[in-house]
C-alpha cells in the first residue's frame, strides 16, 4: 500500500442535500464500479453494495469481477486483496485509515524475524493480514475454509498458524492438527467473556448462542454453534430458534434481520461495558466517504509488484480449494 501521500477525505466539498444513494449509483454506473461490502459495514453501505458477504466470499467475488473499479468498504487488508487478485484494476477504499487490530498486530517484517524459529513449518495465514505477511505464507485461509485449508496440507507437515490465536486454536480442534500459534487477536471479539454471555443465557434461556471462532476458546465451548460470519447468518436463518445472541461484531445483525425479521438478535456484550460491539476500523466507513472515492478514485490501493506476485500464490491456492 503507498502511504507517502496520505488522503484525507474532503467531506466539506460535498455539497449540501446531496442524494448520497442516487450519486453513488450515477458514479458506480459512470465508472463501471463494483461497490463489495463485508457485512460488518454500515446497514446503508450495505443496502448500496452490488455483493455482500465475508472474506472469502468477497475474495471470490472480487476474483471474477470485469468491472474496471473495485470500491472496498471493508478494511484496507481486504481491499489489498482485491488488489492482489486484480492488478490492472483500480482498487479504492472509503478511507484507507480503516485498518485490523489482527493485520496491524502482525507486520511483516516482526513475522519474518519470527518466523525464523520455525524454519520447517508450512505457513497459514488468516486472511486477516497484510500483503506483506501473505507474500510470507504457504497458503491463505478465512473463518468460513481454515479447516479445509488445513486439511489439505500434508498430515507429516508442520504448521504455523497466524496471526489469530482464537482461530487457530478453534482450528486445531476441528482437526486434530497441532499448530504454532500467532499470538494476535481481534479486538472486537476478545472482549466477550464466557462469564457475561454465561449471564445473558441466563437470562434468555430460549436464545441461542452463536459465536465466531476469533472469540476465546472458553466463549466457542459454551456456544450452540460456531462459524464464520456467513455461517452465522445461514444458521440464524436455516435454525427453528426464534431468540438468538450474536457473538460477532454487530454489524451482521442487519443482514440476520433481512432474513428473519421475527427472531429475536440480541448482541453479545462486551466486557468493555458497551452493549454490543462495534468494530472501530469498520465503522470509519460512511456513504459520505464511499461517494467521494467514486468521485475522486482516491484513496487507491497500489502494491509493489514484486511483492503482489509473491502475495498471490498463497491466495491462488486458497481459491483452488473452492
């Protein structure tokens, strides 16, 4: 990412009582742009992007799209990864400050100088990274593939896993594989505790628990089901429950409530005393942002080639497994 001339988002020269929605369509339909949104973003980025999903499904869509702009609204090692997969293409993000507490917790040149004590481990990375660290790597996984990703590694191979620890260890028990771990986290869902969700069962003995494997250990044991964000959704909206408490970023509510208006979602608290969690880096995010880098086509994402090429192996074999 080139961060020698920083943008900053002139919100001033928008100009006042402009239909943010009709305006982005105008600029999308001009620029023959593709607007991809992760489902942490806001309900009304939501409602405006041509594709919503999670990493690897936005990976895949962002993979097979002939439009000639990508506009990201996820965080910036997402709209990297667009950028990996589509060179020629110009990659913009509503604000390039919108970064992951997991990403910046692992920079590549700490995880090289890391990876040295382990100089015969095959290397998995969680999307959740930065290109730097993914050119590192012997293959890419998500939440929603990491088990089949590391299945289909060689059983006599050793592994190391980063740079979430929750996922890794999850992983490790989904299949039997014993990994070295990363010790990064995720903000968000390091701050549920299975003593305040333990709490709130109790309190909603007909809720369901769902929960994200970047959630502690302690959490996913006292959950009715974990999976990734996509998971989550499909089982809010497959499952006969009529209550269900979401440990995820809350962000995924909107989507759960398109698809079960009915049930009941109640976000997961986090011990930091707030009702629900909000991932700050997804939230910087806003219509009035998304238009002006239609408008402008700035922030852009640019990579060096050397290292794209390098960072694209280990996704290429990710997108092999389906």
């Amino acid at each position: 990412m080139d961060l020698t001339a920083p943008y900053l988002p002139d919100l001033e020269s928008i100009p006042a009582g402009l239909d943010l929605p009709a305006e982005i369509r105008r600029l999308k339909a001009e620029r023959n742009a593709v607007i991809l949104g992760h489902y942490y973003q806001e309900p009304e980025i939501q409602d405006l992007a041509d594709f919503v999903g999670d990493s690897l499904q936005l990976s895949q869509q962002a993979a097979k799209t002939d439009a000639d702009v990508i506009a990201f609204c996820g965080v910036h090692f997402m709209a990297e990864t667009a950028k990996i997969l589509n060179p020629t293409k110009t990659v913009v993000i509503p604000d390039m400050d919108a970064g992951c507490s997991l990403a910046d917790r692992c920079p590549a040149d700490y995880f090289a100088e890391w990876l040295k004590q382990y100089p015969d481990h095959d290397v998995v990375s969680y999307i959740n990274c930065s290109a730097g660290v993914k050119a590192l790597s012997t293959v890419i996984c998500t939440s929603s593939n990491a088990e089949r990703v590391v299945n289909s590694l060689p059983k006599d191979r050793k592994l190391v896993f980063a740079p979430d620890r929750h996922l890794g260890k999850w992983v490790m028990k989904q299949t039997g594989r014993e990994m070295v771990l990363f010790p990064g986290f995720c903000i968000v869902h390091e701050q549920f505790t299975a003593k305040r969700l333990a709490a709130l069962k109790a309190l909603h003995p007909e809720a369901k628990l769902i929960a994200h494997p970047e959630c502690d250990a302690t959490v996913s044991q006292l959950a009715d089901f974990v999976g990734s964000t996509a998971a989550l959704l499909n089982y809010v909206e497959k499952d006969r429950a009529t209550a269900f408490i979401v440990a995820t970023e809350a962000g995924i509510l909107h989507q759960m409530r398109l698809r079960r208006p009915q049930a009941e979602l109640i976000p997961a608290p986090a011990d930091s005393g707030c009702n629900c969690s909000l991932c700050p880096y997804m939230k910087l995010n806003s219509l009035e942002k998304l238009y002006l880098c239609l408008r402008d086509l700035k922030p852009e994402i640019r990579l060096d080639e050397s290292l794209r090429v390098l960072a694209l192996k280990p996704l290429e074999r990710m997108l092999a497994l389906g």
